[in-house]
C-alpha cells in the first residue's frame, strides 16, 4: 500500500496542514514506557530479596525510607517515589490512549484487519492494549495502596497483603499483565527507534527470554510471600524487625546500623 493511500484511507489527506505533535506525543510515550520497564526491572529484584530472606527484604524496604541515611525511617520518601511514577504512569496511559480502538466497530474492523495479515507484530499490539487495558485499573489500585500506606511494606506487611488480604489473584493477573506489557513494548521500541536494521526474529527471542526470566522470578517472588503471608496470619498486621534492630537489644548491644 502506497503512503499515500494510507493517508486518504486515514483520512489525512483534507487535513489543511501536516502537524508535528503526534510525533512529539508518540516520542513522549516511547520515553514514558522506556522509564516505566526499566523501572520495572528494578522493582521486581527490590520485591524478589524475599527470596534471599526476611532480614535483606527489610533492610531495601529500610533503605527507600532513608533508615540508612536519617537513622530513622520516613515512609513519606516513598510515597514521594511513588507519586513520580504515578505521574509518568499517568503520562504514559493518556499517551497510549489516542491509539486504543474507541469503540467495538473499531475493535472488530482492527481484528479482521490482523487475522487477514497474520503479521506478528500486529498480532503483539492488540495484546499490548488487553494488557494495558487491565493496567489502567490493577497498577492505578496498586500505585495508591503503596502511596497511601507505605509503612506497611515489609516482609511480613507484604506477606499479609498478598495472604490475609487476599490479594494475590489480583497480584498474578497483574504481573501476567506487566511483564506481557513491558516485553512486548520494549521490542516494539528496539524495532522502531533503536534497532531498526536487527532481525526481528533475534529481537523477539529476546524479548521472550527477557520475559520468561521476569515471569519465573514473580512467580517465585509471588510464592514466597504467600507462604510468609500464611505463616504470619494468626499474627496479621504485625511487622517484621530483624533481632539486631529491635529497641532493647540495639541498646544492649550498641548497634547503631
Ligand atoms: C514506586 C512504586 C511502587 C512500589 C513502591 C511498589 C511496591 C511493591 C511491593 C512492596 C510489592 C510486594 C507486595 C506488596 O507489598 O504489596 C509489589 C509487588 C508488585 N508490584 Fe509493585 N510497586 C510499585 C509500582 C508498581 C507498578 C507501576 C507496577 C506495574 C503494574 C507494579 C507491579 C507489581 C507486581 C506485578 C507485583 C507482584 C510481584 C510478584 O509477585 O512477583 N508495581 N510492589
């Protein structure tokens, strides 16, 4: 199909003059989902010191409060984290929105559209709007649980979250959600801004490996604080603190970390 009719189709052609802002808007979306991945992949080895034990969860959870630094915690500097990516979640979903299939007549006519192509990468995007979809609603919910209540995280406030609280259907659905989102908009970037000219088979062997490695890593991290959550639960709501940290033997001790 020539660029030209592709224009008449999409209607551009009576426009009276070519505008830049799409292009600014879809670099803006490109830089707002590139921040959110990689800060995804922080998050998701902050969450997985579970696995390495209760004490290694508590001091990173410390340490995003400023324990380290003040001698104290200030859970507000992690309502403050999460705020600043709230904001670019925001930014990111208003972005990604222009491009949704706003109504079901769209929706089929797009459908008929890939199964008529059978073009993989089309096949990924309409996956990438399911998991978006459910994203504006799971990470929104979950963004202001951490924002309003950070105190509460924790080896054992997570475990009770994810088991007393019931939450871990909601938190499998989620991370099913992100990392099929994050994978599949990391390969979109890598084919349209960065590495045009690899082979797209190459790229999307790693974008699969990529997220096979995050999905078993969640599940791990997911397992583990459901069996925490269980252990704890005729104790729910009580923190964890590491012997060292506790008031009384800190003063006997004179340990100062
Ligand atoms: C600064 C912002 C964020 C903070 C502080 C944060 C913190 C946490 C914590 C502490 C957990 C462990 C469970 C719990 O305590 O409830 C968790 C789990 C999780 N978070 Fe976040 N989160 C943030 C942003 C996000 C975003 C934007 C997403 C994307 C949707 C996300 C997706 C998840 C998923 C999927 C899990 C489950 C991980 C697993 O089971 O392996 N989080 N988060």
């Amino acid at each position: 199909m020539s660029s030209e009719t592709l224009i008449i189709q999409a209607g551009l052609s009576e426009r009276p003059r070519k505008s830049r802002w799409p292009a600014k808007l879809d670099i803006l979306q490109s830089v707002s989902g590139l921040l959110l991945a990689l800060f995804m992949w922080g998050h998701m080895f902050f969450v997985a010191t579970i696995l390495l034990g209760y004490d290694t969860m508590w001091e990173v959870s410390r340490f995003f409060e400023g324990y380290y630094i003040f001698g104290k915690s200030h859970p507000w500097i992690v309502s403050i984290v999460v705020a600043c990516v709230a904001v670019i979640f925001i930014v990111h979903a208003a972005m990604a929105v222009r491009k949704f299939p706003s109504n079901y007549r769209q929706l089929k006519v797009f459908r008929a559209h890939a199964k008529s192509m059978r073009h993989g990468d089309t096949t990924l995007w309409i996956w990438q709007v399911y998991t978006g979809f459910a994203m504006f609603f799971m990470a929104s919910a979950h963004l202001y649980q951490m924002m309003v209540w950070p105190q509460n995280i924790g080896p054992f406030g997570s475990g009770d979250r994810m088991w007393s609280d019931g939450l871990w259907p909601f938190y499998l659905v989620m991370l099913l959600a992100v990392e099929l989102h994050g994978g599949i908009g990391l390969y979109r970037l890598a084919v349209k801004w960065c590495w045009p000219n690899v082979s797209r088979t190459f790229l999307k062997n790693l974008k699969w490996a990529i997220t096979a490695f995050f999905l078993i890593l969640g599940f791990a991290t997911l397992a583990a604080y459901m069996k925490v959550g269980y252990e704890h639960r005729l104790h729910y709501g009580e923190p964890y603190t590491p012997i060292w940290a506790e008031p009384h033997h800190a003063a006997v001790e004179g340990v100062t970390k």
